[in-house]
C-alpha cells in the first residue's frame, strides 16, 4: 500500500460528522456511528482480509483507490498473518489510530453492517489489531507514547480490552511505561492510568 494511489486520502467527511466533531458532541452515540461507518468500504475490506498471500495482499492493497484507518488495521493484521513478524511491524504502527476520530472509525468494524449482522470477521480483527499492536510494541520497544495515546482513546469493551494490554506493557517493563506516560497530559495520563498505584500513574513519593 505505498503506491501513489495508495497515499490517496480518504474523502471529506459528511457535513453531519463535521458537525458532531465541531460541537462536542461524543462520537460513541448511534448517531456518530451511523455517520462514520457509512466511511467504512466493506467490499475492500473484505478483499483485503481474504488474501491468501502476501503478495497477493500487497495486489489488493495497491489496487485500492485510496486508503484510511480501517483499511490500514485489515491490511495489517493480515499481514502480521501471513508474513514474517518482522515484516509487518511497520505497517502495524503506520494503522495505529492517532486522534479519537480515527479510533471511533475502525471500531464501526464492530457495527452491524448493511444486513444487520456484524461482520464476524472484521469484527475480530479490530480486536485482533488491538492485540498485533501491543505485541508490536512490547517486541520492539517502539511507539510506546502512540499506543499509550491510542489507549486513551477507547471507552466501552475496547477500553477494557486495552486496559489489560497496557498491564502486560508494564509487566514487560515497567520503567518504560513510567517514563513514557509522565509524557502525557494530565488529562491523558488519568484515563491511561485509571486506578494503578504503579510508578508513572502516582506522584514521586506517593504511596
């Protein structure tokens, strides 16, 4: 997916996402969801996810007219599946979500699609990225401060999820968690850290 095509960015939003994004009003709403997963481009998807090969995954990808945040997490985790570890890192860190909006996006992965019924498929693999990427990171020591900011992003089950993703973060090295979430902003750092009594998330001599 590096192609010129690929590089495409995706169409402006519907003057209604602008609208909710432009008056506060929370994107977790049935409302925001509508609004964002009529974003989400199943067919390529799907395509994406049903590659048999890398190669035949790198095709598709290319073909594509334009890529956004939900099209980067498939073509990501497909290719942690069907490649070299090593190899798909890069585009495990290139999909992680960096603001609220792209996060809300992939997670209408989840949402019920045009038949009614969520895609099982695409379903498991926003979770099934939320996992790649975490591995990401504990293996390379890189994109701590990415994947801390992407925690604080979450709310619901994928929140809970991540929750415990970040525990197997510090148990992989808790002073690296530590330096990196001081990092964040206040406001930030409060969702990351939540109710852990672990050095980062209280004040220096703090119990």
């Amino acid at each position: 997916m590096s192609t010129a095509a690929g590089r495409r960015e995706m169409p402006r939003l519907s003057m209604a996402v602008l609208i909710l994004l432009t008056s506060g009003a929370p994107l977790r709403g049935q409302q925001g969801n509508d609004c964002l997963q009529a974003y989400l481009r199943i067919d390529a998807l799907r395509s994406l996810q049903s590659a048999s090969t890398a190669e035949e995954l790198e095709r598709r990808g290319a073909a594509l007219s334009y890529q956004d945040a939900a099209t980067r997490i498939v073509y990501a985790v497909r290719l942690s599946e069907l490649a070299q570890v090593k190899a798909s890192d890069s585009k495990v860190f290139d999909a992680m979500p960096s603001n609220p909006l792209e996060f809300n996006f992939v997670y209408t992965l989840t949402y019920p699609v045009a038949d009614g019924h969520a895609d099982s498929a695409l379903a498991q693999t926003f979770y099934r990225y939320l996992q790649v990427a975490e591995a990401a990171v504990e293996r390379t020591g890189s994109h701590w401060l990415e994947f801390l900011m992407m925690v604080s992003f979450a709310d619901g089950d994928p929140a809970d999820v991540l929750q415990g993703l970040t525990d197997k973060l510090i148990a992989s090295d808790a002073k690296r968690f530590a330096e990196t979430v001081r990092r964040l902003a206040p406001g930030v750092r409060a969702k990351v850290c939540g109710d852990r009594r672990v050095e980062g998330c209280v004040p220096r001599g703090g119990r």
